[in-house]
C-alpha cells in the first residue's frame, strides 16, 4: 500500500474512533446526521488533521458512515466480549477515549478480514498515545491482545468443525 492511501486508511480509521467517541454523549441523536454534519465540518476536519477525508469521493464517505452505524448497532455484542476479556474491568469504568478504540479495533478484528489482528492492535494503540492518558496505550494494547488470542481460538474452532464436517462421508446411510 502505497503512503498516500495509507494515510488515508488511517484518518478514515480516526475519523471514526471520533465517531464513536461522540455518540457516546449523544446516544439518542440521529448518528447519520451528526456524522454529516463531522464530515461537512471542514475546520474541525482540518483541526483534527483529517483534511484529506473532506476530499474523500461520496462514495468513500458513505462507506465511513456504514461502518460507523455497523459498530454502533453491534455495541452490546462488542462491550461483552470486552467485558469478557477485561479482567477487573467493565466498560462502564473504562474512558471513553480507551473504550471507543477497543469497541473500533475488536469490531475491524473481528469483522473486517482485510485488516490483519496485528494492524488494528498497533493502530488502536497508535491513536491511544494520540488522544489517550499516559496508560491508555498499554491498557488498549493488553485488552485488545486477550480479544485477539479469543478471536483466533474460536476462528481455529470453526477450522476445525469445518474439516471435521468436510472428510466425514457425504450421504453415508446409517446402519441399523
């Protein structure tokens, strides 16, 4: 990938971590108009050093927006799995800054196999030493490996159903 598309996979990945972060002091607002409304900000685009997503093809900012929409239509699904590997942690604890990174990343982790584990691990922590305390990127980085080492169990699991499925004879009659 070349560095102008992957700074531009990068601030759409940041321009929906902003997203996220916002709708959690929003929870009842129309998401699809607020998002617009982000998108069409070009100052704060442009404060944010997102400059490059307001030039972005309509096309490209409407798959941003479904993204988005996907991961907050998912959220209990998501904060359950994160609860589940967050030993002593529940998100409602967690910063909002921490918690919308992990909610963005184990949703790429996990629903987006374009992205390899390792790069939503290191980009999330990347935008923790960004927006984050002083402890968020080690935090984010400790959650996010224990929901990696989940998800490539339960993918090994599927492996193995799968080939166990496939050398088992196709329409074998039962002996009676």
């Amino acid at each position: 990938m070349n560095n102008d598309r992957k700074e531009l996979q990068i601030q759409k990945r940041e321009c929906v971590f902003q997203q996220l972060f916002l709708s959690g002091f929003y929870p009842d607002a129309d998401k699809s108009e607020h998002f617009e409304l982000f998108l069409d900000d070009t100052d704060l685009l442009n404060e944010l050093e997102l400059g490059r997503i307001e030039t972005m093809p309509p096309e490209e900012r409407r798959q941003l927006q479904e993204r988005c929409e996907a991961i907050l239509h998912i959220l209990p699904e998501l904060d359950a799995r994160i609860n589940a590997a967050a030993e002593g942690w529940k998100t409602t604890r967690m910063s909002r800054v921490d918690l919308s990174l992990i909610r963005l990343a184990l949703y790429e982790m996990a629903y987006d196999d374009s992205i390899p584990l390792k790069v939503a691990i290191n980009e999330a922590v990347e935008l923790a030493k960004k927006y984050g305390g002083s402890d968020s990127p080690s935090f984010v980085n400790a959650i996010l490996g224990k929901l990696a080492q989940t998800l490539s169990a339960e993918k090994d699991g599927e492996k193995e159903e799968a080939a166990k499925a496939s050398s088992e004879p196709q329409g074998a009659a039962e002996e009676p």
